[in-house]
C-alpha cells in the first residue's frame, strides 16, 4: 500500500484535538489527607508537617523539596501559641492555623506566595518569628533574600516585608541559621500596625523558579473507551525527576473534542507505566501503575478510578503489593488493565502484572477489581507461575459482548527463550475470573519475537470468537508485526505477517490492536525510509474470514510529521456498544529539533475501507414513501431504514443496484433487483466476511397507499451503498 508524501509539520490529526498538554492552569490533588497542587514549574503538598514546595528541574537526579514549618512566635518576648494543624485549601488559598498565626499559601501558576498573618496580638514589641526551612538545596544569599540552587535550576525566595492592615509597609530582616528562617520586625512598627499585621517574605509575590527546560516529557499513554457518557480517557506519564513520575489523564468527548486534564498521581510517590480501561455498567474507568518510593525496588501495582460523568477520582489503592496479607511475594512490574463492557452485573476490571520471582524465574498473575476499587480477592490468580521468564503481560483492553459463557480476555507475554529467541505464550479469562485456556504457546519458532498485544473476542455472531494476538518479529535482520489467530478453544487458526503490505521493508515495532466485533485494527511505529529518527504510527484494518484469513483492508498515518511520533494505543467504540467501526488512538511525540519536547497526541479513526458508503440516487415519484436511514454500511455492522408515514399497505426491496423505468408509470424508476419485504422498518446485518468489501448494494422504499402512479403506488430516492 503506497505511503502519501511526507512533508515538516504536525501530525496528521484531527484539528480538533490538539496535543495533550497541562492545562494553563493549577491542578489539584488530595490523596491521604494531604493537598497537592501542580503549576507551571512546581508542585506542592500541605500536610500537618507543613509546606512542601517542589521545583521542576529538568531531568532532575531526584526531587529537592523545600519544606516550610512555623515553629515559633514571640511579641515583645511573650510566647504566641503555636499549635500543629492540619491545613485547609480554599480555591487557590491553602491555611494552617496555628493558633497565635496564620500561615497561608496562595497557590499561583509559577510559584506560591507565603503570608504569615497575626490577627490579634497579647502585647506590643519587636515581632519575633521562626519557621524551619528542610531541603538538600545550596542556599545562599541574594541581595537581602536568598538562592537556593541545583546545578539544574535555582529558587528565589526574595527579602521580607511587614505591611499591617492601613498598608504601611517596612522591609525587614530575614536570616537563615541552622534550618530556621528568622523573621524580625521592629517594636516602633509594631507598635503603630493595624491589625492584623503580616509578615510576606515575597515581595514579588511568587517563587520564581528557573530551570534549564521547562517541558516535562511526557510519555507511555494508553486509552479507554466507556460508551454512556461517550468518553475517552487517555492517560500519560510524566517525569518530574528520575525518581518521581506522574500519572495524567485526559478525558475527550465522543468526537475527540478538547478535554479536561487531570491529576491520577502528583505526589512523591513514583508511578509510572499507566494502563486503563473502562467498565460500562458503572461508567468508571480504572487506570492502573508501577508504584514504587524513588523507582526503586520494591515495586508494586496501584489503581485508580475515573468517573466517566463528572471526572470524579477514587482514593488511590494498593492492587498487588508484597507484604500486604494474602499479596504474593516479589516485585511487581508492567502492569495492564482490562475493562468490561456489559450493561449487566456483575462486571469486573481484570489487572494483570508481571511478578518478578527471581532473576531467572518471572511470572504472569492477575486480579479482578470491583468498579468501586474494591479487591475482589487479596490473593492473584496464577495466569502463569512456572519456573519460566515470563515478561510484558498485556491483556484486551475488553472482554467482548455477551453471551456472558464466552465473554473472555485474551492475555498474552513474552516467555525468554534465548538471548536471541523471545517466545509467545497466551491464556483466557472468562469474564468472572475463571481461566478458560491455560498458558500455552503462540509462537515458539525460532525466530525471535517480542512486546505481544491482544485484542478482545471478535462477536459471538460471527461464528467462532477470535483474538488476535499481534507482535514483533525479527524476519531475516528487520522487524515486522505478525498476528496470530487463536479461537475461543485456543486452538491455533493461522499466523500471517500483518506490516509486509504497509512499507514492509521498514522496521516496525511496538504493536497494539483491537476489535470491532468482526475485524481487527492493528496499530505500530515504523521508521521512515527505514533509517534515521523519524518514527511515525500506522493503523490498519484488517478483516478476517476462513477462507481468506486476515485481508487488509485499510491504513492510515495518524502520527506522521517528520518527527518521531511512537508507542500507540487504541480502542474500539464496539465492545463499549458502540457500533463497529470507529476507534481513538494516542501516542507519544517527540519534536527532533527541540529537546526535551515531548508531548502525547491522539485522534479518531474510523477504521473501515477507504471509500464506500451511502449516496442517494433521484428515482422517486411521490414523497409518501420516503425514509430515513442510520447507522453505516461497515462489515460487521449494521444500518435500519425507517420509513416516515406508517399508514397503508408499504414496504422495502433490497439487492443489487438497477434503474429500470416503472412501465404504467412515467417518471417512476426502480432502482434495485432483489427481494421485496413488507413493513415500515428494515434492518440489515452486515455480514463479516471481508470478502464482501466494496459489494455495491442498493434500497429503494415503496408505497400503496398514496402517489402519483395510478393514484395509490409512490416510490422514493434509491439509497445506494458500498460496503466498507
């Protein structure tokens, strides 16, 4: 399939859904009692030990927090009380009221401003306060406040001003000694304040804080499709240092309009390598990560949950973690989420993980979560526990449409073989937790292959319920993306080589893939003209049959700019109910000429042949006959015809397209040779079988009830359809 011409600029995505990027605005948090904030070039967190101020240094060893608690406060050498408290937030205003002051914190897009505030005061004299300063920062002096400074970046913290309640204001003194900043404002100024009285140690109202980049990379997104509110999420990491990244997540309306930007995880805590997926009959989706303090060992898999509806989060939860009653031992990695998409309970979210065991010796364990972010069991199901490497685990995104006896997810993994021989294994779940194929190989050639993805059973109409399981291959020194095709038995149906027709000579890697119920779209990254670092991602529809096997039917440049564009995910709209045809993809973008510039892009793809559809051809005589038409002529799909007066004698002839005058008529055409039936509404099923791909089919309504031939019979327009 020819490539289209490739020219500088942004990617080929809808205009309507531009880069993912922080909203220009302040994000927040509250996990464990403890607010969080994310501005332009810091986050914050406020909990009883005080204020925690973290700058954004590119590509940071680790963070370097600035953590500020009052500790004492004195008037004309009286003691003010000075009590722990746990800290409010009010909009962008976050409190500690301590009893003899005030502390507070008002939260800006580039800094935070800190104010210490005295309402009321037992005496009058020398204004005497300390608050303790905890970082691993350099500080020094800078003018009449200080530096603080990592060779990545600095933060300003500027001299300290007294200003009472008439405005009048007085620079003061601001020393730092042995961890404690030490305010002094003089008795003759005190004296004279309106209270309350307040002590801002920024005259310019912000930390202003400088780094040597100030584009977090922002990478590893998957996405999620849940059908009653027709919302996509789309969830990313983002590095804050080496040791701390972050979860982000984007929810998008059923047309990939511009979204809303959340917080999944800002806290110190490391997570990373997010997956989600969506339950429809609580219209929720569970993202879940690799956890960890300073991403290192130990390691384990937490969750999350998204309102579909109002974007509401639940508490963050353990999911497998050692250590906790009933968890396994070991370190826990690469984690990935399937969701369920029944109207009827109950449904479960599947979460599957690779569990590092030993060395030489890593496993595949899964557990089922409750929409609500319950466990439904502290103990995994052991998908595969032998004695074998297992590694990168990656379960469909759903587990089909009903009947619940064969609503299944497909799993797969790589299993080491050699240092140049990865191996495919797979299993099944049913959708209530019961392994319906054990672990058994895909492929165990002695080519080498790797990064295993599968997609959800193709629909129970269909005849036997297929996954297709998509992969990297080393063929003759260049990688392709093979598929194979288990069925509902896991019984081995045929591989084929899915990449070869789209620029088969380029090295492709990291596939995707799901279903519409009755065909596959297959995503990856390939390498431009096979040299360089102009990454690019490709999707392709694929339609499947006995006879012919896997056909391809269409492809696409989604990512295509002429830098590298990589790591796609995508979701279908059908297991959500949806209807076949349509998908959402994300994928990571790295501007070439800009370091450090990373971004997560995503679009629509209606993943049908190109061409094809409804067109309307005049051959009416009469209107009383006429008829509306939805849904689409997809493989797989379905369309219903309806027509608009429901009295008299009527109906519909469906078949191939003709256009033969109406004899006793004139000006009546017939536009279809086929089979007639009676009834106001036609529904046609389309079938699967790709071999019917662009069959030119036409419809034509008629009635006896009232028109222009011989006073009883009309006719409408002939709707002509290409399959797609």
């Amino acid at each position: 399939m020819a490539t289209p011409a490739k020219s500088a600029g942004p990617s080929a995505v809808d205009a309507a859904t531009p880069p993912l990027q922080l909203p220009p605005g302040l994000l927040h948090d509250t996990v464990d009692g403890r607010h969080w904030t994310v501005g332009a070039t810091y986050k914050a967190s406020f909990g009883p030990e005080g204020a925690t101020f973290l700058p954004y240094f590119a590509d940071a060893e680790c963070n370097h927090p600035m953590t500020f608690a009052v500790r004492t406060a004195t008037v004309g050498g009286q003691a003010l009380p000075v009590h722990e408290t746990t800290p409010t937030r009010d909009g962008e205003m976050v409190t500690f009221a301590h009893g003899g002051l005030r502390a507070t914190y008002e939260l800006r897009l580039r800094g935070i401003e800190q104010m210490f505030w005295f309402d009321s005061l037992p005496a009058r004299g020398e204004l005497r306060l300390d608050v303790a300063l905890a970082t691993d920062l350099h500080a020094s002096r800078d003018g009449d406040g200080f530096v603080f400074t990592d060779p990545r970046g600095h933060v300003t913290y500027s001299a300290a001003v007294a200003i009472d309640a008439a405005g009048n204001r007085l620079p003061i003194t601001t020393e730092l000694e042995n961890g404690l900043l030490r305010f002094r404002v003089p008795a003759a100024f005190v004296a004279a304040a309106a209270l309350p009285l307040c002590i801002d140690p920024l005259v310019s109202g912000t930390q202003n804080v400088y780094t040597t980049a100030n584009t977090r990379p922002a990478w590893q997104s998957d996405i999620a499709y849940e059908p009653s509110y027709g919302e996509y999420l789309v969830v990313f990491e983002k590095q804050w240092s080496l040791t701390d990244r972050d979860v982000y997540a984007c929810r998008y309306t059923f047309d990939m309009a511009s979204g809303t930007t959340q917080i999944l995880d800002s806290t110190s805590v490391d997570w990373s390598q997010p997956r989600v997926a969506a339950n429809n009959l609580a219209d929720r989706f569970l993202m879940v990560a690799k956890v960890s303090n300073g991403n290192v060992s130990p390691y384990w898999i937490s969750g999350r949950t998204v309102d579909a509806n109002t974007g509401a989060l639940g508490v963050p939860f353990d999911i497998e973690r050692a250590g906790l009653s009933g968890h396994a031992a070991g370190n826990k990695i690469n984690p990935d989420v399937g969701g369920d998409m029944d109207y009827y309970g109950p449904t479960y979210f599947t979460v599957v993980w690779e569990r590092v065991y030993s060395a030489t010796d890593h496993d595949v364990h899964c557990k089922q979560v409750l929409a609500n972010g319950a466990l439904r069991s502290a103990s995994p199901t052991y998908i595969d526990n032998s004695g074998e490497l297992d590694s990168y685990p990656r379960i469909a995104k759903t587990n089909g449409t009903p009947p619940y006896a064969s609503q299944s997810w497909g799993i797969a993994w790589e299993r080491f073989s050699s240092p140049t021989d990865q191996d495919i294994y797979s299993a099944a779940l049913r959708w209530d937790g019961a392994i319906t194929i054990a672990s058994h190989s895909v492929d165990t050639s002695y080519a080498n292959t790797w990064r295993p993805t599968v997609s959800p059973p193709t629909d129970a109409t269909t005849g036997q319920r297929n996954h297709l399981i998509a992969y990297e291959m080393d063929v003759s020194g260049n990688n392709d993306i093979v598929g194979t095709m288990m069925e509902e038995h896991g019984y081995w149906v045929g591989s084929w080589n899915l990449s070869q027709n789209v620029n088969g000579s380029w090295p492709q890697y990291a596939p995707t893939v799901d279903c519409d119920g009755a065909r596959f779209v297959v995503g990856w990254t390939q390498l431009y003209n096979g040299f360089g670092v102009d990454y690019d991602t490709v999707l392709a529809t694929f339609g499947w049959s006995l006879v012919q096997g896997i056909v391809l039917q269409d492809s696409a440049f989604p990512g295509y700019s002429t830098d590298a564009e990589y790591d796609m995910s995508i979701t279908s709209t059908h297991a959500a109910g949806s209807g076949a045809g349509r998908y959402g993809a994300c994928w990571t973008r790295y501007e070439n000429n800009a370091p450090n510039d990373y971004r997560i892009e995503a679009c629509l793809y209606d993943g049908m042949a190109a061409g094809g559809g409804f067109s309307t051809r005049p051959t009416a005589c009469g209107t009383d006959a006429d008829f509306a038409v939805y849904g689409a002529p997809v493989l797989g799909g379905w369309f219903h015809l309806t027509q608009n007066l429901t009295t008299g004698l009527r109906g519909f002839v469906f078949g191939f397209q003709a256009n033969a005058p109406l004899g006793p008529c004139p000006g009546c055409t017939i536009g279809v040779s086929g089979d007639a039936v009676f009834g106001t509404d036609l529904q046609v099923e389309i079938p699967a079988d790709p071999s019917f791909l662009g069959l030119p089919l036409a419809c034509q309504a008629w009635s006896f009830a009232a028109g222009p031939c011989l006073g009883t019979v009309s006719l409408s327009d002939t709707l002509d359809l290409v399959l797609r």
